[in-house]
C-alpha cells in the first residue's frame, strides 16, 4: 500500500484510538462483571443469614494472593472453631454457577451434605471456567455423589476432580462411570478410599475401555478384596485397549501374583501408561 505521510499518521492515530478503546471496554466489562457478582453473592449470604468469605471477594476483585484459586479446606487454622456450615455453601454456589474469575476450588476435610451437592450439581452444569475440584475428606453420600454426577453429565470443563475419603460406595462409583461415558473433559479421577468392590470397578474399567478423556485414574484402598484377581483380568482387558491412561493408581488392592502377571503381560501392547502403582499388595518376589 502506498500511503503518505500523513494518512500513515492517520492509519497510526487510529489503531491507537482502537487499541485504547478495546482496553477501555475489557476494564469497563471486568468492572462490571465483578460487581454483579459481587452482588449476587452478597444478596445470597443476606437471604441465607451468612457471612462473605473475603478469599472469595479477593479474587474476583483480583486482589487474591492464591490468583484464581479458592482454597477453603477445612482443616486450614482460618476455619478453626468457625468451620462453613450449609448455608455458607450454598451461597457461595449461588455465586459460583455464573462466576467468570475462579478457576480451582479445594473444600477438602468440610462436610458437604446432599442439599449441597445438589447445589454444586448446578455449578457444575453452569459454570464455564472451573476446571479444578478437590472434594476430598467431605463426607459425600451416594445421593450426594449422584448429584455430582448429574452436574458432570452437562459440564465441558472441568478436568479434575477428587473424592478420595468420601463413602459414595459401589453406586457411587456406578454414578461416575456413567458420566464417563458422556464427559469428555475430565482428565483426572480419584476415587481411592470410596468403598468400592469388585463389582463396582468392573463397571468402571469396562467403561474406560472406550473412554479417551482419562488420564489419570485412582482407585487404590478397596473395601473388599473378593473377586479381585477378576478385577485385575477386566484392568488388564483395559490396558490392552486404552490408549489414553498415564498414571493408574491401584494401591492396598488386594492383588496377588496372579493378578500382577495379568497386568504385566497386558503392559506389553500399551504405550500410553507412564506410572503404575501397585504398592502395598500381595505380591512376592516372583
């Protein structure tokens, strides 16, 4: 193009016009987005009789020392003797389902009922930027599981989420093998110490034959150790297929050397697993 000098000057003026225009609106739009959030949290804890959590505010005000991420386990010294109740919860997801600035949430060691999970089922199905969720230590119940479920069937995503220590037991996980077949966000799965039997992790290898979203699976500490070498035959079926998994976790899982050989020889045609744990099992030397 040949211009002269002036319209070059005129071309420079007007892309630094544009470029601080644009800047303006995306303040204006941050500016804006926070405080309607601001709002509906505010208005919620008032409905519920709660009070702000600051870390919250913090970050949507991106003033927060832990960026986008809501820590608010509840063995931390902050909560000591003041732990979140129902209300506090349910506020928070009142917030949450619409929030644009959070992106990771560890309420580990609270105690989450199911009127609660059935709140954050509805996080789950609106929120766009959470892709982080440790739920870890929070007394989840096979209802609340199953509403957590429910969430996970619409959510595109999330990542990873972690219910290590929560009883949701074999329906539990029956629960989140189905979303298995329909989420295709997920990445990282820890149900260890759930409960779980034979029968209940059959169905979930069965549908990580054909998932390709997975890559991290645990599932260590099982309730029962009956049918296990069963267990190891449909994991190995698994590994043979799978070319997705990384890491699988399969700790105090009750496996022999019966159970050792079958994976072993399955790992010969996978070349997607990088870690296998299966530490603390009934495996000899041999």
């Amino acid at each position: 193009v040949n211009c002269g000098g002036e319209q070059l000057h005129f071309l420079k003026f007007s892309l630094q016009c544009t470029m601080g225009s644009s800047r303006e609106s995306m303040e204006n739009f941050e500016s804006s987005e926070c405080q309607r959030l601001k709002n509906i949290y505010f208005e919620a804890c008032e409905e519920l009789g709660c009070s702000n959590l600051d870390q919250l505010i913090d970050i949507v005000e991106g003033h927060s020392s832990t960026g986008t991420s809501l820590n608010l386990q509840g063995n931390l010294k902050l909560f000591e003797g003041n732990r979140l109740l129902e209300n506090d919860f349910n506020a928070l997801f009142m917030e949450l389902q619409t929030d644009t600035f959070v992106t990771s949430i560890d309420l580990s060691y609270n105690s989450l009922s199911d009127l609660v999970c059935i709140n954050l089922g509805k996080v789950l199905v609106k929120n766009k930027t959470i892709t982080k969720l440790n739920l870890s230590m929070c007394d989840i119940t096979v209802d609340g599981c199953y509403a957590i479920s429910k969430g996970l069937e619409y959510n595109s995503h999330l990542e990873e989420i972690v219910l290590h220590g929560n009883p949701i037991g074999p329906e539990g996980c029956i629960c989140l093998a189905s979303v298995l077949q329909i989420n295709q966000s997920l990445k990282h799965l820890d149900i260890a110490s759930t409960d779980q039997t034979s029968n209940s992790l059959i169905a979930l290898f069965t549908v990580m034959l054909s998932n390709n979203s997975i890559t991290y699976l645990d599932v260590s500490r099982i309730l029962s150790y009956n049918n296990v070498e069963q267990v190891c035959s449909h994991v190995g079926q698994m590994l043979q297929i799978n070319q997705t998994l990384k890491t699988l976790k399969l700790s105090k899982f009750g496996m022999t050397d019966s159970g050792a050989v079958t994976l072993a020889w399955s790992l010969k045609g996978n070349y997607s697993l990088k870690h296998l744990d299966v530490s603390t099992n009934r495996i000899s030397m041999d």
